[in-house]
C-alpha cells in the first residue's frame, strides 16, 4: 500500500492526507466491519486520525456492509426458498415467536395432543 503524504504543518505534527484510493479503501474496510482500531492498523495511523478526519467514511461503509448483508440475507430466505432465513428473518423482523400466545390474554397456550 503506499504511504500516505504527510504534509507539513507549522507546529505540530505534519498532517496526514490519504489518496483517494486509500479514502476507498478505508470505505471498504468499514463495509465489512473493522473496527476502527483495526482499519488504523492497517491505513499505518493512530485511531484518532481515523476518527478525527474519517468517521463519515467509517460510517458510510459500515452501514452499506449491513445493507448488502441485510439484502444477501432476504434474497436467501424469500428468493432460496431458505428455510432457517425465514424463520430468523420471520422472529427478528415481524417479532414472531416460538410461543405460541392467546393475544385475549397474554397467556402462553397449553401445548396438547
């Protein structure tokens, strides 16, 4: 990867500025989500410039990683006929349950053969 271009600045340390290229490719290391002590690490920085400079790409990346996740997910449960996705999908989206409940008294209903 190339380094960043540090730029001089009067007192202090010289500013840090990242191509656009390395701009992306922090954007794709949010998307599958990196923390941003990981995405420092590996963009050769401190977390504080990541977060100083960067969190709205931390953040666009990480909410389009959840939406392409959340979009992989329904496609397998409604597209794949995936079972087990339905159900999960089915419990954390339309708050259904494995107990079955009479709504007249929130009660749990007695199971029986």
């Amino acid at each position: 990867m190339p380094e960043a271009v540090k730029k001089k600045q009067p007192g202090g340390r010289p500013r840090i500025e990242f191509t656009p290229e390395q701009v992306e490719q922090i954007h794709r290391l949010a998307e599958i989500q990196c923390t941003v002590k990981e995405i420092a690490y590996i963009m050769g920085v401190s977390r504080e410039v990541i977060d100083r400079r960067y969190t709205e790409d931390v953040e666009l990346g990480r909410a389009q990683g959840k939406l392409a996740l959340r979009r992989a997910q329904w496609r397998n449960a409604v597209e794949k006929d995936n079972v087990t996705m339905q159900i999960w999908l089915g419990k954390n989206v339309l708050s259904q349950t494995d107990s079955p409940v009479n709504e007249e008294d929130n009660q749990i209903l007695p199971w029986s053969d």
